[in-house]
C-alpha cells in the first residue's frame, strides 16, 4: 500500500523547537519563498513563525491554499483581505499572551521609572565608586496615573496590574468599555486628555492604517515633560525620530520600547545614543509557558484548517 504523503506547509524559520515537535510528522515543512526562487509546488497551508509578509503576491505564487495560521495574535503582516477573498481561513493565537505581555509592560514602566537599565550599566562600570543618595533618582509608579492606549485583552491585563500599585488608570479605545470601567477602576477619556494627564502612557493597540504613526509631534508634545511612553504593541505606531526628538530635547521623561520601526533599529540610529530609553528586542510574549501555548494553538489551527475543519481562533478581514 502506497504511504500517504504529508501535507505541505510553507513556513518561514528557524522554527521553535516546540512548533518542529508538534509538527513532526503531520506536516512536510518547506522553507520560506524568495523573490528570486520559484515557489514549491503542491502547497497547502502556510505558517508564520516571525513576521514574514503575506500579500496578494505570494498567495497568487503559491496557489490555492487551505489554510494560514499565525504564532502570535498580530497579522499586519498578513493580507487578511486578500486571504479571505481567495477562501484562505487565517488563524492567530489570542488570549493566550495577553498576560505575559502585560507582565513586561509593566517591567518596561517600572524599568523606566526607576532608571534599571541605566543603574545597571552604571553598578557595572568604574565609575561607581560609593553610594551616593543624591544620584540617578527615578519616578514613582505608585498612585500615578497611567493612560492605556488600547483597552483590549491586554489593555485590561495592564490595568488589572496597575490596581496593585494604587496607580488612576485613565483609557481611550475605539470604543468605551463600560465593563472593564468597572472592573478595574477605568476611566474613559479622548486621546489629547489621556497624553495630557498621563504619567505614564501605555501602547496596547494593534496596528492598522488608523493607528500607523498615531504617536508622532503633535502626540508627543501633549505628554507631560515628566511623561514616559511605553509601547509593547507595534513598532510603527510610533513615529521613531520623532519619539527621538521628544527624548534628546526633554520635552517626555523618558520611553521604553518592547518594538521599533524598524525591528531592529538600524546600528546608527540615534535613539540607540540616549540614555533616557530602554528598548526589548521584541519579547512580550517571550517565556517559556507562555510560547508553547501559542506554538499549541497555532499548530492546532494549522492542522485544522488542513483538515477543512473551522480554526479554534479566525482571524475575520
């Protein structure tokens, strides 16, 4: 009896050691496409691991395809549209990080507020040669108050954090959300209220064409002098040079990054100079726990689409 042969999966790499597990031998995977290569033949599903793009372009290469599925919940790297409008189901991974990227959000503000970074690398140099009481005093993230952009899952795992720290939680979202003001103590305001008010401003929005550099000049000079933005969302909704002008002349306090635009930063860039910034090369949903259910979820969804059964999550254009 002829072996049946393994269904075969497009996908950008090096893959997770927990993705090859579960993968092995349910998929065949074949490395990610160039410009300059001809596309494998016989393709059925699609997986994306990093951010690789997906258009309208290399679907057309591709074929026909039964399913994409996504390790992570963002798929701005993603056609959704055009997917959907050649019967290409997308599956993500949501619910499942929104608490670990929280947790860093927070590291990030705490991060930010008590200068770590720049204690550590200075406890590490010559220079420090005796305690000095007067030296590198940071901001309080106590009974602040911290503005969240974004007020979806991860938004509100923010803001359940922020109640540990007796912190005014102010919010804007495309649209109010009476719950979660009564959960964790919210307040609805316009964005131009939120930068204004905020000691603290929080990024947990995704990314679209509304929200593609939505913190710019004009954002940036509605914060406080003593303001610091944090962004565990997108790189592009924030305008990086000017975020650059913003630290270099003191008009915001400072700014923690968990994402760039570019991702990475180029070597050259200036913010990379400042001292007043602390950025993460991408790591919101980065441990161990957390990553080997997106890998599970995402494997599933892969597998289910390759059957022609509905995702466990589907991402809707």
């Amino acid at each position: 009896m002829a072996e049946m042969s393994l269904p075969r999966v497009v996908a950008d790499g090096p893959l997770a050691v927990d993705v090859l597990e579960l993968l092995a031998g349910k998929a065949e995977i074949l490395p990610w496409p160039t410009e300059d290569s001809p596309p494998p033949r016989s393709v059925d599903a699609v997986y994306t691991f990093g951010h690789p793009r997906v258009d309208a372009a290399l679907l057309d290469r591709l074929g026909p395809l039964k399913v994409i599925s996504n390790y992570g919940v963002g798929v701005d790297h993603i056609d959704v549209a055009a997917a959907t409008a050649r019967g290409i189901p997308v599956g993500n991974t949501p619910g499942i990080l929104d608490g670990a990227t929280a947790d860093l959000g927070f590291a990030l503000l705490l991060a930010a507020a008590r200068r770590v970074v720049e204690g550590d690398r200075y406890a590490r140099s010559a220079e420090f040669t005796q305690y000095d009481p007067a030296y590198m005093l940071g901001r309080e993230a106590h009974h602040a108050t911290l503005g969240i952009v974004g007020m979806g899952r991860i938004g509100c795992e923010v803001a359940k954090r922020a109640r540990g720290f007796d912190m005014t939680v102010l919010y804007h979202n495309r649209n109010r959300r009476p719950e979660q003001e009564a959960a964790f103590g919210a307040r609805y305001v316009a964005f131009g209220e939120l930068l204004a008010e905020s000691d603290y401003v929080m990024l947990t929005l995704p990314l679209t064409d509304a929200t593609r550099g939505l913190i710019g000049r004009d954002a940036l000079a509605r914060m406080k002098p003593t303001a610091t933005l944090i962004n565990v969302a997108r790189g592009p909704v924030v305008d990086m040079m000017a975020l650059y002008d913003a630290l270099s002349t003191r008009k915001i306090w400072s700014a923690a990054l968990d994402v760039t635009d570019p991702e990475p930063l180029p070597r050259d860039h200036p913010l990379l100079l400042l001292d007043n910034i602390t950025i993460l090369p991408h790591l919101g949903s980065a441990t161990a726990q957390t990553r080997r259910k997106m890998a599970e979820l995402s494997v599933e969804n892969l597998l289910l689409g390759l059957r022609g059964e509905p995702l466990r999550h589907q991402v809707r254009a």
